[in-house]
C-alpha cells in the first residue's frame, strides 16, 4: 500500500498589522491576532511609520506585497485616544 501524498496549496493571505519596529536590518509586524513577522527593511514601503497599520499580503512563508492603511490608522488611533479620555474622566 502506498502512502498519501498529499500537496498543501500555497494560498495568499491578506492580514492587518502593525509596524512595531525595525531592529537592525528587520522590520517587526504584529497582527491583531496570531504571531508576529518579521521583513526585511528594505521590502517596506517609502515613508512608512511605526506604529501604523498595514495590510501585509503573504504566501506561503514569504511576504509579498506591504500596503499602507492610512484611514484605517488614523480610525484606530482616534478610537484609542478616545477611550483614553474616557478613562481619564472616569478617575476624576
């Protein structure tokens, strides 16, 4: 009897994270969920900023595109300065 093989389809898979920081030559992503990944530098886009949100393309164990998500961003960072105020006035 002769084993299964069996082929894994390389599938892309589109996933928002945030630029954390750049350590040496490598770039660090965290998602909202699941762990983190690691790029190299030179595959950022121009201007990109820690901290920001981006929509970070990967097939298989290689990255392939890293899109800025400028609206999105700054909706988060709105939310989160919000519930920051909101935190403040409840001490008071």
């Amino acid at each position: 009897m002769e084993p299964t093989v069996f082929k894994l389809k390389r599938e892309r898979i589109l996933m928002k994270m945030v630029l954390e920081e750049i350590e040496g030559e490598l770039a660090r992503f965290v998602p909202d969920e699941g762990p983190l990944v690691l790029v190299k530098k030179n595959c950022l886009p121009e201007n990109y900023h820690l901290g920001e949100l981006y929509e970070v393309s990967i097939e298989g164990e290689r990255v392939i595109a890293i899109k800025p998500l400028k609206k999105e961003t700054e909706e988060r960072l709105a939310k989160m300065k919000q519930k920051r105020a909101n935190l403040l006035n409840k001490k008071r």
